[in-house]
C-alpha cells in the first residue's frame, strides 16, 4: 500500500541546533499515527516541514508517492494537508463562519458566498458530528468547541492529511473523548490522522502506530499493539523512568496561607468563587482537582494579586493580603511576590512569558529589583550568569539564552517559567497546570523538584486537571465544582470515581 506521508532523509538546521537529523519513515493512508518524543525532539519542526512553514535542508518528502517541494502552507493545503496548531489561529471576535472564509472570501459576492460556506459547514457538522454553529462567535465557545471549529477548517478545506500538535493539552477529559469520537470518524471516512502528543495512554487509546523521536532522531516506530507505556517512555528518554518519586514524610508545618469566605463575582453579577475556605501549611501541597471552568483559574489569580476579591478574608503567614481599599489589582503581582508568592500560570503565552523577549529577559521577569544595579540599571552580566545555571539546571533545549522564547517549544516555555519561579526561593507557590504540554521526562523532573521545595517548607498550591498528577504530588485534595469546593480528601483516600463525582458537584463531602 502506498504511504500517505513518506519522510526519507530529512535534515533542519537552525543555526547551531540540528532540529532534524536524517528523518526517515512512513504513515500509511487511513491510520492515525502518532508522533512522540521529548520537548526539542524535533516533532513540531518536523510537521512545520511537512505544512511548509520551513524547507528541509535535505531529503526528501513525498505525498501519495509523489515527491514534493512544499514552499507553504498554502500549497501543503492544495495538496490536502491540513493542521490544528496547539495555540488556536481563531479570531476571537468573528464568528465561525468568518474564520473559515478569512484567505478564501470567494471575491465580492460576499454574501452569496457565506450562504454557501455557511450550508457547506452544517453539512460538515452533521456528516462527522462536530456539533458547531457556524453562527457563534469564537468568544462565546468553550476550548473544546474551539479546537472542533479548527478542524472543520480543515475539513471544509479538503485536508485528507491532518496534523494535531498536542490537541488534548488543554481539553477535559469529556472533550478529548469527544475528539477522540470524531477522529476515529475521520479515520473511517479514509482520512489519515498525524497525532502529537505526550500522553502516552492517549497513543495507546487511539493510534494504529507510533513513531518516536529524540534529540531530532527517529529512534523507533512500532505497532501500537505491540508496545506499553513503560517501552514508549524509555524510547523517550533512553532511561527507564521513576513513576514514584520519593518524598519526604508529611509533616506540615505553620499555616502559610489562610482562606476564609472568598468570593468573586465578576462585572456581569456572575458569581465565579463562592464561600471558599481552606488552609495551606509550610511543607505540604494541596492540590484542587476539577474540570477546567470550574473557578480554579480565578481562585490563582486572586491569590497571586491579579484580580480583587469581591469579599473575604485571605492572609499569608498572619497577615492579610492587601487587597483592601484598592480600585483595582494594578501593581499588586509585584506586591505579592515582594511577599514571598511565586505564581506558574496556567496559560504561560497569556500570562507567564513575553513571545518576543529572549529567554533570558523571560528568565527574570518580575523580578528585576532583585537584579537591579545603581539608578535602576540592570546587571544583565549577573542576569546572563543566572539564566545558563537555570537553563542546564532544568534542561531547556536548546540552551540558548539569546534566543526569542516563542521559538523553543511549549515544554521548554514551561521549564523557563517553572525554573524563574522557583528560583526566586517562595514561601508560597501558586502552580496551575505545571506540566501541561510537556513530555514525560520533564514531567518527572518537575514533579521531583516541586516534591524537594515541600519537603524544604514551602507552601504549594497546585491546580492541575489531571488526576494522575494529583495523586503523585498531592498531601491534601480539594475538589471544585461550579466555583465551590465540593470535597476534601487526604491523598490516601484517592477514589477517581469520588473525585469525578465531587468534580461533576453530585454531592458533597
């Protein structure tokens, strides 16, 4: 059978960092491949190949048996590859429909052209049950509906080849089985699926081969049904990896943290945080489990000084926050890591890092002061110093503290902001998603260095949306539903079946 996606010999070179290094193998028509490997291992460069956003320095590709040379992504369209990026390509205030149609208007018979794309779509929508409305503005869609509304972008343009670079990263577990639905859909409408990801049980679940890469190299493709996670992992990382990492024993110390009575409720008399009360001490993480949406993103934000409360009492250490008396939260971030409150965002490009400074700029954002020389200089000889020490401390690849961070990949991001943060020694650690998009080998070195700073005193909360992660770092779970928390367990008492009931607000505890 000929292969759908032939890659002979490929090699990129950026500068001094070989991303891609003699590339070979093949994905057969009608299967869903997936591509894994640590972060910097090349996938992402590979697939930007493949939909012309750079050119192979060498090799050679093929599509359906014939060679090509695709000079961008308009012609990899043309040859009916399509691709839904990690971070949506959506304009948030236009609706569906016009983003579909943004680079293919039809000419100045607008109108009669939306009709038709307009009928196109639901016509799509129904046959491969996307459930979307063309009409709705992509502001008003939850992620998971967004990510529908980009692949029927790629449907309407005719993609029998569609590339999804992590595309479970920031959907819930009923979303991704939705996805995973319409997927297996494409792959029995004879589509062929390339599947990046760094979930492993994900690649077991739904693909019919896996590839792996590392350091830019192809070190394996094998039959899904012929291999485990614990072989996929140590493809990965060329080491077996540590599932259980060690910890010191849970003893808590002084409350860091003390809650009482929060609430938020935002300009549309929406009630987003509702009579919140927990503690966390010196020397355990708690960790709140719960579907995306649930209030866990503005309950961080709160405490990380990027919103006011609406009422309630918060105080670090003995003292309250200062959240009285202000108009609005303009300048206190600053005032709570002066504090001793170090935050990881849950959405680092939003929130975390500036996409056009270097990482090395990244590597000190808020917390300049602390660099400061005479007259509000920097010391960027002792910035520069730092930065390589973090860089080779956390792995980042390539370690180039000159280089614009949006072009290191989305696990790298995360190192960089993980590595500031913790660095700047916290008593108090806000951490959302912390491993969201990042490959299993770093997941484990994360988790290791947020288990040491518990074990050294310092206060953790984390918030991550997935439940295995929970239970390696968690001493305390709380649970959120609907901007309340619905349940308290201790980690020996994890029951997924009672926290999913508790997420999903059934009943409380």
């Amino acid at each position: 059978m000929q292969a759908a996606v032939e890659f002979q010999h490929i090699s990129k070179r950026f500068g001094a960092v070989q991303a891609n290094r003699d590339v070979s193998f093949s994905i057969a028509p009608g299967s869903i491949h997936g591509i894994i490997g640590e972060n910097g291992a090349g996938k992402s460069t590979l697939m930007s190949i493949l939909y012309g956003y750079y050119r192979a320095d060498g090799g050679q590709l093929l599509i359906n048996g014939t060679p090509q040379q695709i000079r961008n992504s308009q012609e990899a369209i043309d040859l009916g590859i399509g691709m839904v990026h990690q971070h949506f390509m959506l304009v948030e205030n236009m609706t569906v429909l016009d983003n579909v149609m943004l680079g293919s208007e039809g000419g100045f018979r607008l109108a009669a052209h939306r009709k038709q794309v307009e009928a196109s779509l639901r016509e799509i929508c129904q046959r491969y049950s996307l459930d979307v409305d063309p009409l709705a503005k992509i502001q008003d869609l939850s992620v998971g509906i967004q990510q529908r509304v980009e692949i029927l972008k790629q449907i309407y343009r005719s993609a029998n080849i569609l590339i999804l670079d992590e595309p479970t990263a920031v959907l819930t577990v009923q979303e991704t089985a939705s996805l995973f639905a319409v997927l297996r859909l494409f792959k029995e409408q004879g589509k062929t699926i390339i599947l990046i990801t760094h979930k492993l049980q994900e690649i077991l679940d739904i693909t019919d081969e896996v590839t792996v890469m590392r350091a830019g190299t192809v070190v394996g493709s094998v039959q899904t049904t012929n291999t485990n996670k614990e072989q996929l992992a140590e493809l990965m990382v060329g080491r077996p990896i540590e599932t259980h990492l060690p910890r010191g024993p849970y003893a808590p110390g002084e409350t860091v943290l003390d809650v009482k009575g929060l609430n938020l409720i935002n300009a549309q008399q929406v009630s987003l945080l509702k009579d919140l009360n927990f503690n966390i001490r010196a020397g355990e993480i708690v960790a709140i489990a719960g579907v995306s949406g649930n209030g866990q993103s503005e309950l961080l934000e709160v405490l990380s000084g990027m919103r006011l409360p609406s009422s309630g009492a918060v105080t670090m250490q003995g003292k309250p926050l200062p959240f009285a008396g202000r108009k609005d939260a303009d300048g206190l971030p600053a005032t709570f890591r002066e504090l001793g409150i170090a935050h990881v965002p849950e959405d680092r490009l939003r929130d975390a890092v500036v996409k056009n400074f270097s990482v090395m700029m990244n590597s000190f954002l808020g917390y300049q002061k602390k660099l400061g020389k005479a007259f509000g200089l920097l010391d960027y000889k002792a910035i520069l110093k730092t930065c390589n020490e973090l860089l080779s401390k956390f792995d980042v690849r390539p370690a180039d503290p000159h280089l614009r961070i949006a072009l290191l990949s989305g696990g790298n991001q995360q190192k960089v902001v993980m590595a500031r943060e913790m660095a700047s020694e916290p008593k108090l650690m806000l951490v959302g998603q912390p491993t969201r998009g990042v490959d299993i080998g770093t997941i484990e070195s994360l988790h290791a260095r947020l288990l040491a700073m518990r074990d050294a005193g310092v206060a953790i909360l984390l918030v991550s949306v997935e439940l295995e992660e929970v239970r390696a770092l968690a001493d305390r779970i709380l649970v959120m539903s609907g901007g309340c928390i619905t349940g308290e367990l201790k980690v020996e008492e994890f029951d997924a079946t009672r926290i999913g009931l508790l997420m999903g607000g059934l009943h409380k505890h």
